[in-house]
C-alpha cells in the first residue's frame, strides 16, 4: 500500500494557551510574530511539560487513528515552525526586533535580529523526539526550518550576506541532527519553501547549505526538504501571492543529484504538470492531496484519481500521499476528516 505521512503543524488544542502563527493575531498577518511565546510558556509554569505531553500524546494519537504512517509531533511547541527553533541558537536577539519585508514582498512585520555570529547552543529536538516517539506506535518525523528559510525570516544586522549566513545556519542545524540521529530518529525533515520563492539561490547555495544540514548523517536515516509554495494568511483565502509553480522545475534536477532522499513538494492547492516526477529517478516524493488552508473536504475518489495519474509517473515504491503542507489552519475535526479521506485513497492503491 502507498505510505503516507504528515508535514508538520496540527492543530494545538485548546487548553494549550500558546501564541500560534495559525490564529491569525501571531499569524502572517501580525506585525509581531514572535511576541508572547516567553510569557505564556512561563505562565504555565510547572505545569507546562505535563501540557505538552498531553498535547503531543493527542496529536500523535490522531494521526495513528487516522491510519498515518510516518506522523509528526504537530509542532506543537511551537509558535511557528520557524522562530522557536532560532530561539535556541546564539548569535539571535528576540528582545531587538527590527522591521522586514518577507515572503518576496508579501507582508512586513518585526522579526528576531541577528546581532552576533549564529552558533549552535546546546541539543533540544533529541529529547523532544524521544518523548513523542515514546507516545507514538509509528515513527515520529522532526521537522526543523531550513537555512534559505530561516534567512529570510529573521532580520539580519550582522551577516549582510545570505549565503555566509547559510553556512552558520547549516553547520549548526547539522549539530543539532547529529543528537537527533543519536537519539534514534530516521526520518528527518528540512523546511525549504524559500527554494520555492527564491530558486536562483536555492540554485546558487540554498541546496548546498541543505546538504550541509546532513553533513555526515547515516544512510539510514531518511533525509528529507520540504518545498511548498507559501501559506495564505488566513484559511480559505483567495488569490494568495504563492511562489512560482514552475520553480519545481528550477530546483528538481539539483535535488535529484544531491544526497536527499525525499522531496515533499505540493499539489492539492494548484496541480503541477506530472513529468515533474520523472525527473526524480532515485527520490521519494512525498506528494501533497490535501489542501492545508481551504475548509472544503476532499473527494476520495478524486484523490485517488490523482494518485494514479502520479503514477504514471512514478512508481509506486517511491510515492507517499501526504498533505500540502502543515494542517494548523484547520480545526481538529476537519483535520482529523481530511487524514481519513488521505489515507483511505492510499490504502485502495494496490
């Protein structure tokens, strides 16, 4: 049967009062987005690690009932995939934020500085993986943001150079997926949609910072970069400035001759032209049927349309049905609904 898998974020439940980039005041549309988190995590207290099990082990839980293969903790720690991960290297400033234009254009808001050379710290995804693995009967992936993404999402007063920061970024992602590795995790995935909007420096040294990232990490673990094309700011909205379609393209054959072993691209959203997938001779693709910000549910049997079409393309052993990308928008009934009708199509593949 065709494997399947989640991308990253789910839905947080309520009781959890964290600031999320999903609910709109700490989203995409905020000039803030990164305000708050400090404070609600102290606000918890001691209680704030018996949450997060509680949390994760529900999140963890759906996705298993759902009939999810490889499943992910839901992010839930943080309040966005991005800037939790940056607070946890030096060389960051979040009390020094300054005013930046990101997403090519497509919103201004005040963002972490960076003020110092990026450096790693000390390890905190390992035992993050290790307590959810403990909670889940199927593997659990660990999402961490890519450099090209990182760089155009923190305002920078040192570097003044992308590709330099690249590097910082990557050696010390790279330090931090060595513990991950050492902890026992085989399914790692990097968050690259800056590959998407910025294809020429995905192109130039995007994909060679990724590389950096799995430095040394061992054959069995499944190394994987995860390119969408951009979240709307809010569900269901319309005309969305999403990257390029065609960056795929761009980027595909390079990522093909890298040491990657699995792609996650998009295609629910807008469908792409299907020969994409013959230029991936070797990679898994981890293909998204699920649109991650629209409350409509999918078909079924529409999804399994699509899915054949892919694998006229592809074969089957390479292919894993999956979302666009994170399932935060949604609520967790609807997301819950949409794994079932995923992970029904897959399982009728034969």
């Amino acid at each position: 049967m065709l494997k399947t898998t989640t991308i990253g974020s789910y839905p947080k439940p309520d009781y959890l009062n964290l600031p999320d980039w999903f609910k709109g005041e700490k989203g995409t549309d905020s000039e803030y987005p990164t305000s708050g988190w400090v404070e609600a995590v102290s606000a918890m207290g001691e209680d704030f690690e018996k949450i997060i099990i509680r949390a994760s082990q529900e999140i963890i839980q759906d996705q298993i009932d759902c009939g999810v293969d490889v499943v992910t903790d839901g992010e839930v720690r943080r309040e966005n995939y991005i800037h939790y991960h940056c607070r946890f290297l030096k060389g960051i400033d979040f009390n020094k934020l300054t005013k930046k234009t990101a997403r090519t254009g497509n919103y201004d808001c005040y963002l972490p500085t960076i003020t110092n050379k990026i450096k790693f710290d000390k390890p905190f995804l390992s035992n993050e993986f290790k307590l959810c693995q403990k909670l889940s009967s199927r593997p659990v992936k660990i999402t961490i943001p890519g450099p090209l993404t990182i760089a155009d999402t923190i305002a920078d007063n040192f570097y003044k150079d992308h590709k330099k920061m690249g590097i910082d970024l990557s050696e010390s992602i790279n330090q931090e997926i060595r513990f991950l590795v050492d902890s026992g995790c085989k399914h790692i995935q990097i968050d690259e949609p800056l590959f998407a909007r910025k294809s020429d420096d995905a192109l130039n040294f995007g994909i060679e910072n990724l590389e950096r990232c799995f430095h040394k990490t061992p054959k069995d673990v499944d190394k994987i970069v995860h390119v969408c094309c951009g979240y709307p700011d809010k569900i269901d909205a319309i005309d969305y400035p999403k990257a390029p379609l065609n960056s795929y393209f761009e980027i595909a054959s390079t990522i093909e001759d890298s040491i990657i072993d699995t792609i996650s691209i998009e295609d629910a959203h807008r469908f792409n032209d299907l020969k994409l997938l013959e230029i991936f001779k070797n990679k898994k693709v981890i293909f998204g049927l699920i649109k991650v910000a629209s409350s409509e549910l999918e078909d079924v049997d529409e999804i399994i349309d699509r899915i054949k079409s892919c694998l006229d393309h592809i074969d089957k052993e390479r292919l894993i049905a999956a979302p666009d990308c994170g399932l935060g928008y949604l609520s967790r009934d609807l997301a819950r609904a949409k794994l079932k009708v995923l992970t029904k199509a897959a399982k009728s593949i034969n």
